[in-house]
C-alpha cells in the first residue's frame, strides 16, 4: 500500500492494476474534484459528472453548468453507477483519461 500524500482513506481490496493510485505506480499531482459516477460500463473507466456556477457578468447572474470526465477506475474500490467520488488529476493514461479515482465519498 502506498501513501499517495492526500488525506485519503485507502481501500480494503488489494488490485494489480498499474493504474491504481494506492497498489501501482501512478502518481497524483493537480486539481483534486468531486462528482457523480454516471456511468462505469467501459473496462476501467467510469465518467464522471461534475456541477458547477459560472457568473455572467452580462445578467448579474450564475447559472449552473454541467462537465464529464473521464477516470481510470481501480478495481479494488468498487465504484458503481450514482456513488459520489473524488477524482485527483494524474499523467495522461489514454487520450480522454487524465483523472483516477481516489474514494467513495460517503453520503
């Protein structure tokens, strides 16, 4: 188990993947986010779904406003579809996924 150098609980589960923050050799370094885990379906990947307010100065006004990233996601956390998770910037894995999956922020 490495320490990742984020005031983060690590996972029960032990994994493999050379992608986990917490049993491989990938480093976070960046913007730490939080969001909602919409869909998990690709192999090691889940998209997540982030709110957040914009000004605009034209109306005096926010409004809200929606973006989807993509993470690796490490088989030993055991996210599903709806958990709130936070999500910590990384090197580019793939060309979508710059992001991993740290925890489940629990409710």
């Amino acid at each position: 188990m490495r320490n990742i150098g984020i005031d983060i609980n690590p996972p029960k589960n032990s994994c493999t993947d050379p992608y986990c923050p917490f049993h491989g050799n990938i480093g976070v370094r960046g913007r730490i986010l939080e969001g909602i885990a919409i869909s998990t379906k690709a192999k090691l990947t889940a998209v997540i779904q982030r709110e957040y307010y914009k000004y605009v100065p034209k109306y005096l006004r926010y409004e809200k406003r929606t973006s989807r990233i993509s993470a690796h996601l490490a088989p030993c956390l055991g996210i599903k579809e709806g958990d709130t998770v936070t999500i910590g910037e990384c090197r580019p894995i793939t060309k979508t996924v710059s992001f991993v999956v740290l925890e489940r922020v629990e409710k």
